[in-house]
C-alpha cells in the first residue's frame, strides 16, 4: 500500500534514533557499505570500481567508498524527514527505486541487506531500543523500494 502508518511518536523516536548515526554520515555509511562488500562480496560486482579491493581498509580509504556510503546516508536521511508525508517519502524512493531496478540493475535484496546492516550498526553502537526504533521504517523502505521493482517487471 502507499500509505504509511508511522504514529507521531514512531516518527520521534525513528528520526532520534537515525540522528545518531547520520551526525556522521560519511564513515558510517562507509562502514555500512564495506561491511556489505565484505561480507557479501558479490554486491561488489555493481560496482566497477570496487572489484579489485579486497582488503576492508583499503575499501575504507575509497574516495568512492566514502562518497557512495554518504549518498545512501543522504538519501535514507530524506526519507527519514518525510515519514509523515507518505506523498513526499514516496516522491524520494520512487525515482531512486526506479533507477536502480532500470539503469543500475541492482538486485532488490541488496536493499535489505543494506538496512540490514544499519540496524546492526545502531544496536552495536546505541543499544537495542535505538535499532527497535528504526526497524518498522526500514521495513517500509525495502517494502516501497520492491513495490517500485514489480512496476518494473523485476
């Protein structure tokens, strides 16, 4: 469905909680995505530029590494800013949905493994009531995003 059902105090806590690892978007996203590369090495093979490191810290060190873990820590960071406007939300995950099932040809699961990942990092540094928090939006994340990918023939 294309509504959301966040009660204004899921809204608080999810944004409190995803605040804490936005404040540093840039090696936390880094950490995210070399996590997922290392541990699930054939999501490297979306990116060119990636395959030939093997060594997590070489992957950590990445210009591109870095700059990508940011773009996808920009890009939750909006969504996480319109959880109360379903119409705005969607206006974000929709072409980014869209361009990565038609021009990229990321496989949807990867989505997952992604938000996966960012809970696991959120328990690890705050606890579980801060990763108990942001569960329900990365579940409505991965749901829209592979609502896009049906539209898409995938």
């Amino acid at each position: 469905s294309s509504t959301m059902s966040f009660s204004e105090a899921e809204v608080q806590s999810a944004r409190g909680a995803w605040e804490k690892l936005y404040v540093d978007a840039e090696d936390n996203g880094t950490t995210v995505l070399v996590r997922m590369f290392t541990e699930h090495p054939d999501t490297k093979s979306y990116f060119t530029h990636f395959k030939g490191m093997d060594s997590a810290e070489e992957m950590k060190q990445s210009d591109q590494v870095r700059g990508h873990g940011k773009k996808v820590f920009t890009a939750i960071n909006d969504m996480v800013q319109h959880l109360d406007n379903s119409e705005a939300f969607l206006g974000i995950v929709n072409p980014l949905g869209k361009k990565h099932a038609t021009q990229l040809k990321i496989d949807p699961k990867n989505f997952r493994i992604i938000c996966d990942i960012i809970l696991q990092l959120m328990e690890e540094k705050f606890g579980g009531d801060c990763k108990a928090s942001f569960e329900k939006v990365t579940n409505e994340i991965c749901t829209h995003l592979n609502n896009v990918y049906k539209e898409e023939g995938w």
